[in-house]
C-alpha cells in the first residue's frame, strides 16, 4: 500500500512538474512571437486636424538602422495645429533582435532648429522625450522625427510597443494620443491637439514598452 502510495505520488510530482515547464514554454513563445519591421511617421494639419494636412514623412524601417525623416509640416508649412505620429508595419519582414529608441526636432522657417531630443530606449521601458521645440520655444513650422536602433541588451524580450505624441501650449499639454499597439500591426494616432486646438509650441514624443 505505501508503495503504491509512493508510485502515484511520483507520477503526480511528474504531472505537476510537466505542467509548469509546460506554462513557463508558452511564456517564452508568446513573448518570442516576432514583430514586423517598422517605420515612424508623422503629419501635420491645420484647424485643430480637419484640413491643411501636409505630407505624412517617414524615417527608413528599423532593419535598416538609424535613420531620420525629410521635414513634416502642414500644407503652407506655417503653425500647424495638429500631429498624427504612425507606427507604420505594413512591410511584412521580421524585425531583427533590436533595441529602439525615437527622437524629434522641431524647426521655425526652415531655420531656427531646435534641440533632438529622444526617448529612453525600448529594453529599458520608453518613456517620453523632453518638449520639442524650435529655438525660441514659439510656434514652430516643422517637425522631423529619428529612429535610433542597437543590439539588443540582455536576455529579456519586448512582449509589445506603441508610440504617442502629445501638443504643447502656454505652459499646458493636450490630450496624449497613440497609436494601436505593435501586436495589433501598429497604425496612426489620432491627431494630438493642444487645450485650444490652435498653434502649439511643440510637441512631447513618448514610446511605451513592456
């Protein structure tokens, strides 16, 4: 009787130990489920983002390494009120093991360019950027997003992303917009707008990462 006790004790140590090495594998193949590649994108619009819309513009895919975008504005390139950012993953190759960060400059007329300023990376969690803006702090033309890319640290693995964008005005943010997440294949935000809707003096740029 003891023996057979120790018998189904056994073969149910066995069961129990299959089981959680069963949960910890579908763990690691969830977060082992590979993203596409991607680029970053942004544009930019007038009246509060209902017209005036000018040139979505792209950084290059991230397999491609570091890249920035050609200037974005609205559709006279003078105070736009509006920006939509894209987490743009219609290509259907893999993205490789790589870290990622973004960064924005904003700029006046062409001219008067402001600060780069970028995201935490994406290994340690994103986070947002500082406020970008052209040199004065008032009202710029233009906007121009980068991409940065690196190995992958460690041996932890991103399980999902997404990318925000938020308008700054007069000391105040707007509403935070996103995009859809990349397990969702990603896609635009809608347009961030400042309390107004009218002329921010720039904008704030965020990755969220886990």
């Amino acid at each position: 009787m003891i023996s057979e006790i120790k018998h189904w004790w056994s073969l149910g140590s066995a069961v129990a130990a299959l089981t959680v090495m069963g949960s910890l594998l579908m763990a690691a193949e969830a977060q082992a489920v590979p993203f596409r590649d991607f680029r970053v994108g942004v544009q930019l619009a007038d009246e509060a983002g209902r017209s005036g819309f000018g040139t979505e513009r792209f950084t290059n895919y991230a397999n491609f390494g570091n890249s920035v975008s050609p200037w974005a504005g609205d559709s006279n390139y003078y105070d736009p009120d509006a920006m939509s950012i894209n987490l743009d993953m219609t290509q259907f190759s893999t993205l490789r093991d790589l870290d990622f960060r973004i960064g924005a400059q904003a700029n006046d007329g062409n001219v008067e360019e402001g600060q780069i300023h970028f995201t935490p990376w994406a290994s340690q969690g994103g986070g947002q950027t500082d406020l970008v803006t052209d040199t004065n702090g008032y009202d710029p033309d233009g906007y121009r997003v980068f991409l940065e890319t690196r190995e992958w640290p460690g041996t932890y693995r991103l399980s999902n992303f997404r990318l925000s964008v938020e308008a700054f005005d007069n000391g105040f943010y707007g509403v935070r917009q996103h995009t859809p997440w990349a397990h969702e294949h990603g896609g635009r935000s809608p347009f961030a707008l400042d309390v107004d809707g009218y002329d921010p003096d720039g904008f704030r740029f965020g990755l969220e990462a886990y």
